[in-house]
C-alpha cells in the first residue's frame, strides 16, 4: 500500500505543479494556432497540417476535447498537463524496469519537478503528448523484447517480468502495442522518427550481444520485420507530406547552425527548463554536467562490480545501452537535420528529456548502493558515507536549483521576466480605444491566430497578408499602395508589431505612419509593440513622401541609391533600390568629411538584412547614425556613402556606373546644439 500511495502523491504533485495558474499567462502565437485549428473541420484541419511543420495527431485530439470543454486558455491547455503528468508513473514504470526500483523513484520525482516539462505542460501545443507517446513507446519496446527473449530462448528471463512466450515471428501484444504507439508519436511530431532509429540500433545491438553469446537472437528477426513494415504501411500516407514540407519550408533563413550555441541551449533547457536566463543557466549547467558525468561513472561501476558472465550483468548493460542511445541518437540526428538551418528550439528535442532524467536518477541510486559491491573499487576505501554525501548534496542541487526555475515562471508580474507574448493585454488596450473610423495592422500578420483569439475576427488586416512566417515575404516600401487603399478614409490606425525584425526588419510600416500621421507611443507589452497613429484627411503612401534629398547613383549596376531623408542632426535614413541579384553580402560605408576630405565621424554597418537577400526591385530603408564629435561646430559639411565587401575588404568598393568613383559625396549640414 505505502508504494502505491507514495507514487498517488508523486501523481498529485506533478498534476498540481501543472495546473497551477494554467490560464494565467496569454495565449502565444503557437497557441492561438492550437486553437485556430481545433476550431476548423476536420478535413480542413487536415489539408492545414499537411502543410505545416507538424503532423495531425495533436490536433485531432485537441479538436474533440474543445468540443467537450470549450476554448478557454484552461480547456485549451490542460491537455497537454494531462500528458504531462501521465508522464510521471509512465517514468517511474519504465525506470525501474531499466534501473530498479530506487532510481525509478528518485526518476518520477526529478521529472514531476522538472521546470522543462511544467512549462511546456502550461502550453497548448504537442510537446508533452509527444514526450509521453516517446517514453510509452520506449517501455513497450523493453517488453516486447523480453517477451520475445522469453519464446526464443527456452527458460531463459533476461529481463524482470519476460514470461510470455511467442512465435519468432509474431510480435506478440507488446509488439502491436508498439506499432500503434511508434505511429501514433510519427503523427504527432516528424521529429519521432529519430527516436524509432535509436530504438533499431537497440535491437541490432540485442542481436549482435545474442550472436557473441551463441544464443539465438532476440527479439526475433521476423518479428522485427513484421514490426517495421507494419509501421511504414500505416505511416506511408502521410509521408508525402513530410518530404514536400521539408523542401519548401521558409519558416527560417538560409544560414548555419552554431552547435555549440545549441548544445548549450539543450542543456540549459533539460536541466533548469527556459525559466533561467542564460548567465544564470549556464553556471548551474555546470553543476548538472557534474552530477551527469558522476551518475555515468557510478552507472559503469556498478554494472563491472557484478560478478561477469550473470544475466544481471547483462541486464545492467542492456539498460544503460538503452538509455544512452534513447538520449543521444536523437539529439544527433537533430543537429544534423538542422546544421543548415539556423533555427532551433530545445523543445524540438524534449521526447528525449526522459532519458536525461534517467542517467541522473539511475546514477545517483547506484552512489547509495555503490559500497555494497565487493569488488577492486571497494579496496579504494572509498566510505560508504562519502557516496551518500555526494548523493545528498546532488539531490539538494536538483531540488533547490528546480526550485529557483519553477519559482521564476509561477511569480507573478513584475517578477515573473519569462512571460509570453501578451496578446492578451495588448489586444484589450486596442478594443478599449479604438474609434469607428480606426483600423488595425497587424505585423507579423501570421500571429492572426493569437490576435483573433482576443480581440476577433472584424477591424484588422495582416501585413504581410500570410498565414504561416514566410521569411521571404519581408515588407518593403513597396507596400505604401497596399497602406493607401486599407488606409484610405481613416483617421487612425493602430499598429500591432510581433516578430517584425523578421517580417518588418527594416521597420517599413512605422516609418511610412510615422512620416504621414502623428504618432502616439504605447510602448511595449511583453514581446508586443504597440503604436497608435492618428493620419490627416488626404494621407499618401509615396515613396515621394520619404525621400527628402533625392540622389541619382547607381553602384555597378547591382544596386541605386534613390536618396537620403534626414531624422535629426545625425540620424538619417537611405533608401536603397535593388537593381539584381547579388551574392555578396555587403557593407554600407558612411564617412561624415570635413572641408578638407578628413573623416570626422564613421557609420559604416551592415544593412538590417544581408544585401544576398535582397530580392531585384526592392526599395529598402538603412537607417543610419552618426556619433559626432561633441565638439563639432555647427555648419556644412559631407557625408561619404559607398558599398563594399566586408567580408574580404581587400576587394575594391563597389563602383559607379556613370565612371565617377566608388562613392558619392552629398552635403550634409549639422545644425547647431538642440540637446542632441
């Protein structure tokens, strides 16, 4: 009765460190996804999933439950704290089978109190489901091949509980419930797959220990092949999508993954969860690396203290095999699919967190049981009462730095610095205030989801009009004829902005509204902008209506400079015209001169997005400064602005086409101390 009460509680515990205060942050915009699509038919549902970055699976069982529960933020995430807390006895069955029954507590506990899995448990998206189908899969695989050990090997029980025999080539209940449970984790994350390929390297490596040994294989390899074709038949009508997605996938730029900025992100996340800052996150990363490093180390010894040749070694073995390739063939493969991609979320790796938990738990049960092996260890003297210090300061590190991170999101405002984009508060600011003859624009105009979630379907128009992130569709002033019909006849507009350094990066919108309305400052709302700007009868959306000092330069025929507008006495803004494709990434050199060709002020810098970006017939604003000297008399003076390579400045500048040079030279004059 005690263990199974002791383990209600572990439930109770986790279950209530994931409801508490589930609504008590807005809906972000995967979230409001979640709902978008939980709100639509099934088919359509389908037909969006099919092109999107994630499989159905979720969202179907999402879909039902809203139509029993509602759509509040309560019903829209208690889902995924279900999963998560379902979770906990599912760790705590499958690490005593891999471990025993100490480390399957101290496994269960870790992982109620883990601040990655309580976040992620607080959101409406399909990390937690995802997580438990790859645990579940995992402890169906342990069976299954222990149940086949048991019918191919007679009398044979090379793992605890291996008593139902089977035909080589049947799966056997454990096999099919592996099956369903490995397709049902491919249809909720693609991401799974990689999982199912640690889980075969685990089944090659139990067939190649069985050939070592002379004994037959296991699990068998009729079975296996009934497992494997049966997965792929029951996976294979999505599969197409999965191979269209990933070639047409703009979600992200072209660029190269930092590993060991990722490396260090995945430790911090599976260790102190995304509550930390990252100074912070890595200094205690440090302490969780020590007690990994410690929990192997006390992992291989207790596995060679075993006398050689038992079937417990081998179980030993098998468990820690099994555990390392659980956490580190996915990861691997990961990074690899990524490496070309400079997009990256620790979460995209979470299903395998499970085992991460286990290396420490397993690791810090084997401290306390270490100097009870009578092994050549023992002769080292090391004192029991040492190893069950070690286990107790590691156990006091866990629980107190768990703690500091669950702390951190539970605390309220202002306290609480890891809140997520408020959509709630800054779309209540907007329907309190805003007028009849008023509109709002929403950039990023894919977060729509979140924002109708709040404020509705009426009274706003996306910009640019997407419904998933494109990256290449990156706002330029082209869009002044867009803002003049949906502007025309208002008298204000409110501008809601939300990942706009990757839709808006050169801050089109505010500039063209700043420049024709009257803007009053809202500020920010926790990852949201907001901007209200009140516009005159007759406002235009010209091109004509930014350019203050028009130029005429034209640099090697790959790029104009169409003129300049000044913002103050040493802000000022060019206005780029990309004439082709260029596959240089080029620096913009801006020098201030004195009457005598000296330099006396350098802005040289990079535009807000590389020029490789640039796509031909883009006009594009470069806001640039300059730090004048604190002492520079008022007067008129030139401002020197060319194009170079920065990457290899030994190359000469870009030169231009009417032969004058590689720079144009306009006159620049600095007004006397306004307090700048």
């Amino acid at each position: 009765m005690w263990p199974r009460l002791a383990l209600l509680g572990l439930l109770l515990l986790a279950f209530g460190l994931r409801v508490y205060r589930l609504p008590a942050q807005s809906l972000w915009y995967d979230e409001g996804v979640s709902w978008y699509l939980a709100g639509k038919s099934l088919p359509a549902l389908t037909v969006w999933t099919a092109d999107d970055i994630q499989p159905p699976l979720y969202y179907y069982l999402l879909w039902i439950w809203t139509r029993l529960a509602g759509t509040s933020e309560y019903a829209l995430r208690f889902p995924s704290a279900f999963w998560g807390t379902l979770t906990v006895p599912l760790m705590w069955i499958a690490a005593r089978r891999l471990l025993g029954q100490p480390a399957a507590w101290l496994a269960a506990l870790l992982l109620a109190l883990s601040p990655l899995h309580v976040y992620y448990a607080q959101e409406a998206r399909m990390y937690t489901l995802l997580t438990f189908l790859g645990l579940l899969s995992s402890y169906l695989l342990l069976r299954w091949s222990a149940q086949a050990g048991a019918g191919l090997v007679a009398n044979a029980r090379p793992y605890p509980g291996a008593t139902t025999r089977v035909r080589a080539y049947s799966p056997g209940r454990y096999g099919w419930a592996y099956v369903l449970t490995a397709v049902a984790a491919l249809h909720t994350h693609y991401f799974a797959i990689f999982l199912l390929v640690a889980h075969a390297l685990y089944v090659l490596y139990l067939w190649w220990r069985q050939a070592r040994s002379g004994r037959p294989r296991q699990p068998g390899i009729l079975a296996s092949a009934t497992v494997i074709a049966t997965i792929c038949v029951l996976y294979l009508p999505w599969l197409p999508f999965l191979v269209t997605r990933y070639g047409v996938d703009t979600s992200y730029w072209a660029g190269a993954l930092k590993l060991g900025e990722v490396i260090r992100k995945l430790l911090i996340a599976f260790s102190l969860g995304e509550t930390v800052g990252e100074g912070v996150g890595i200094s205690l990363t440090i302490g969780y690396a020590l007690i990994t490093l410690i929990g192997l180390v006390a992992l291989v010894v207790t596995i060679r203290s075993v006398a050689r040749g038992t079937q417990h070694r081998a179980w030993r073995e098998e468990s820690l095999v099994f555990v390392l390739l659980y956490l580190l063939v996915p990861v691997a493969f990961i990074l690899l699919l990524v490496q070309r991609t400079p997009k990256f979320n620790p979460r995209y790796a979470m299903l395998v967190s499970p085992a991460f938990v286990m290396i420490i738990a397993g690791g810090l049960s084997c401290l306390v049981t270490l100097h009870k092996s009578h092994t050549p260890y023992h002769s080292l003297r090391i004192r029991y009462h040492v190893l069950h210090l070690a286990f107790v300061a590691a156990l006091i590190f866990i629980l107190v730095t768990s703690a500091y991170s669950l702390l951190s999101w539970f605390a309220p405002y202002p306290l609480n610095q890891f809140n997520k984009a408020d959509f709630r508060i800054t779309s209540q600011i907007v329907r309190e205030r805003i007028r009849p003859d008023e509109i709002v624009l929403l950039s990023s105009g894919h977060m729509f989801p979140a924002w109708a979630y709040y404020y509705g379907w009426e009274g706003w128009q996306r910009l640019p009009d997407i419904e998933v992130l494109d990256v290449n569709a990156a706002l330029d002033l082209s869009v002044g004829g867009e803002l003049g019909r949906l502007l025309h006849g208002r008298r204000g507009v409110w501008l809601v902005r939300w990942q706009n350094e990757i839709t808006d990066p050169f801050d089109v919108l505010p500039l063209y509204l700043g420049t024709v309305g009257t803007q009053d400052d809202y500020g920010q709302f926790w990852h949201m902008e907001l901007f209200h700007f009140k516009l005159p009868p007759d406002a235009r959306f010209d091109l004509g209506e930014l350019i203050t000092q028009p130029v005429e330069a034209n640099f090697a025929e790959q790029v104009a400079l169409l003129g300049i507008r000044r913002v103050s006495n040493r802000e000022f803004i060019l206005f780029w015209h990309a004439l082709a494709e260029m596959k240089t990434d080029y620096t913009v050199s801006v020098h201030l001169l004195d009457a005598n060709g000296g330099v006396l002020a350098n802005a040289d810098h990079l535009p807000p997005r590389p020029t490789h970006d640039w796509r031909p017939g883009q006009v594009i604003p470069d806001r640039t400064s300059l730090a004048l000297p604190a002492d520079l008399p008022a007067g008129v003076y030139h401002v020197e602005i060319g194009l170079y390579d920065g990457g290899n400045p030994t190359l000469p500048p870009l030169s231009l086409s009417d032969g004058s040079g590689n720079r144009i030279i306009l006159p620049f004059r600095v007004e006397a101390d306004k307090g700048e």
